[in-house]
C-alpha cells in the first residue's frame, strides 16, 4: 500500500547556496521591506514615465488632427516632446 504521506515518494533536489540564501533572506523583515520599497519605487518610476508618454503622444496626435497648422504649436517641438519620453 503506497501511503502518500511517506517522504520515500518525493525526489528532493538540493538547494544551491543561492537559493538558500535567497531563502534566507526572504525570512529577514528588514530584506523584505527594502525590496517592497524598491519595487514600489519602480513602480511609481514606471507610472510617471507612462503618464509623460502619454501626454506626449496626445500632443503628437493632437497636432496631427489640428486643421489650424499656423496657430499650433511647431510639430517638431511635440516630436521633440515625444522622443524625450520614450527616452534614449
């Protein structure tokens, strides 16, 4: 009778040493409230970066669709915008 609560079933893989000191690490509440700051962090990088495309391309789109050509503002200054926010 197999008893599937028997450990003689399970193949365990060793850890390396960079998984346990991964693990290690996951249980220091100093290790996880940096990471969760760093990643909330980029997060908020990510957000702002997004909000300033999109502004960007609104600009692009709204020169394009501007019947007044004269009265805009120069296209290459909402190109110049955009590139800016796409970034190197």
């Amino acid at each position: 009778m197999n008893d599937l609560t028997s450990d003689d079933h399970v193949e365990y893989i060793p850890l390396t040493q960079e998984e346990k000191d991964i693990r290690a690490l996951q249980d220091n509440p100093v290790f996880l409230r940096e990471s969760l700051e760093l990643v909330l962090a980029e997060l908020w990088t990510s957000r702002d970066r997004f909000v300033v495309l999109e502004q960007a391309a609104l600009a692009v789109v709204q020169r394009w669709e501007t019947p007044l050509w004269k009265d805009a503002e120069p296209t290459a200054a909402v190109i110049a915008r955009l590139r800016d926010a796409i970034g190197p």
